[in-house]
C-alpha cells in the first residue's frame, strides 16, 4: 500500500484501517444512486453466483460443517450458503456500471487524486447492499479473493459509499482491524496464478499474458486444490481465528454520513455493525479499484455476463478512462505499474 498511497495518506491507512477522504457526494448524485436501486426488485441477490467454483468460501464464514457440507452434498451447501446471504442483505446488486462516471468525475473534481502515489488504479466493478434491521450483520471477515474475478490483489482499495447515516442511533457502521495490528499476507495471490497457469502455453495470449478466459473450471479446481493454494488459504483460515480471539477488541470503527467516501481495503479484516433503524434500510454503494502489478495476467471482461474492469483512474492527469472491452495492461509501461 505504500506504493499505492501517498505517506501522509497510507500513514492514516496504517493506523486506523481506512482513509477519511472528507469528500461527499452531492446530494443530487445520492439520492439518484439510491432511487435506482431502491426501484430493484428486494431478494435480486447477486452473491449466490460467487459460490461456484470457489470452494475457499467456506473459510469466509468459519463454520465448519457447512465446509464439510459443501464437500460432501455441494448442492446442499449452496443452499444453505445462499440462506445464509439471504439472511445478510436482502438486496445485493454487482455491476451495474450505470453510476461509476458520475461519481469518479465528481471525485476528480473534488480533488481524488491527492491520495495516490502510484500513476493508475484499476475501476473493477459496482456494488449495492440493501440490508434491513432484521438481516444479520456480516461478522468479522477478509473478503477473500476468488476466481470469478480472477486479477485480485491484497491492496485493492474500495470506494464506500453509505447511502444513509451510519452513526452510533442507525447502527450499521463498518469497523476495520488496521494493517499496524494485522496484515494478511501481501502480494502473494497473483505470484501463485503467474507461477501456476504460465507454465501451459495454452493459457497465454500473444503478448505472453496469461488469459484467464482460456482457463476452464476444471483447471481452476486444479489450483484451488494445489498445495500452494491449500497453504495460503490454511494461513487465511489460522489468521482469522487468531483475530477472533486475540485482537476483537483492536478493530476501528468508522462514522459516515450519508454520500460521504471512505477508502478502505477489504482484505483487511472488518465487520458491520447490526443495523438498528427499524423505518430505514441500510445501502451501502461500493467501487472497487485495483492497483496495477508488473505481472503478465490479463484481466477478464466479464463477471457473471455483466461488463467489468473497464476504467481506469488516471491520477497523473487527472481523468477517467474508459474503455470498451476490459483494460488492456500490457498497454501499460511498466515504470507505471507495481513491482510484484
Ligand atoms: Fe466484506
């Protein structure tokens, strides 16, 4: 994150786990965001189409039968998983796209770029969270990385958004255990996939980048289940327990107002708050960014159908780019991007 964020900035970072931007949205901006999806149907859950093919998510939520039951009866694990998110937000919408141009052109304006050191970040895709005070709130968790995604990093730094007040009356307020108590391991994930999927020629496009797209399920089982991928998750798994008991007491929380952005880095370990508001719904609204790493692995175009990873934020100059297909990385010098 150093290289990611300027001193003063990854400082603030360092020690509470998140970045106060003091920027808000303009009310206008917020309450559109708000009626659009407020207009979605409530049950649209997205989450469920996360759970295949990562079999890992099991660690996310540290219970250990339903580990064995997504082993055992997949079906009968997903079932209960997607109960188990049902329960969490009862409204959960990803890639939408329709907002990400409004609002990283008003950060711009507002002055964004004071907080990156490095030249790029990635604009990956949207999320919308609808919960209520009956959903159960998300207990202390990293958002693991998983491969419908396929390009994560343990930097990736989200843009969040409440859509409503979380303060001590609502409830609902994100608490983050900062990188000086504990850090997950860094920069790791994407050496493991270079190291794995570069070895077959078939996998490689012709500038040598691995492409996620020719790799099948099956060869992605393959890595989930090698013994590097094993230990990772193993040390992912010991990390979390270890936070439950030795550090619960160590975690920031935050106070937002409704439109006001906070950065924070979801493979820090955080939770929310039980939300309290019996009239009102919590909606949190969430851009992902992603630091560029010096690797060769292309990025993907589409999550679940939908289009993704196609802006870049542009710090240098101060603008937003889009592109039609996702960005293409190897466009990129590498003097503009992170050593692995
Ligand atoms: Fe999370």
């Amino acid at each position: 994150m150093f290289k990611i964020l300027k001193e003063k900035y990854f400082m603030e970072y360092y020690t509470n786990g998140f970045i106060e931007t003091n920027i808000s949205l303009s009310d206008n901006l917020v309450n559109e965001i708000r009626e659009y999806y407020l207009s979605k149907k409530i049950g649209h859950n997205d989450f469920p189409k996360f759970f295949a093919y990562n079999e890992h998510l099991g660690y996310m939520m540290q219970k250990k039968f339903l580990n064995f039951f997504l082993k055992v009866f997949p079906k009968f694990g997903k079932i209960l998983v997607k109960n188990f998110y049902n329960k969490s937000y009862n409204k959960a919408v990803y890639c939408e796209q329709i907002f990400i141009k409004k609002i990283l052109k008003e950060l711009l304006e507002k002055g964004f770029f004071r907080f990156f050191k490095t030249h790029y970040m990635l604009v990956s895709y949207d999320m919308y969270l609808h919960s209520n005070h009956l959903s159960s709130a998300a207990g202390i968790h990293s958002d693991l990385p998983n491969f419908h995604h396929f390009y994560e990093t343990e930097n990736d730094l989200s843009i969040y958004i409440p859509l409503i007040d979380l303060n001590y009356i609502n409830g609902g307020r994100l608490k983050v255990l900062p990188e000086k108590i504990l850090k997950i391991p860094g920069n790791i994930l994407l050496k493991l996939l270079y190291k794995y999927f570069s070895k077959n020629l078939l996998y490689l496009d012709k500038n040598n980048y691995i492409n996620p797209n020719l790799i099948s399920y099956s060869q992605i089982n393959a890595f989930i289940k090698s013994k590097m991928h094993q230990e990772l998750m193993s040390i992912y798994k010991n990390m979390i327990s270890l936070v439950k008991t030795q550090y619960i007491n160590d975690f920031i929380e935050t106070i937002e107002t409704k439109g006001k952005v906070l950065l924070f880095n979801n493979k820090n370990f955080h939770f929310a708050e039980y939300w309290k508001n019996t009239q009102q719904a919590r909606e949190i609204y969430v851009i992902r960014m992603l630091p560029i790493y010096d690797v060769k692995i292309k990025l993907k175009n589409k999550l679940h159908g939908k289009p993704f990873n196609n802006f870049l934020l542009n710090f240098l100059e101060n603008k937003i780019q889009f592109y039609e297909e996702s960005v293409d990385f190897s466009q990129i010098s590498s003097n503009n991007k992170i050593p692995l």
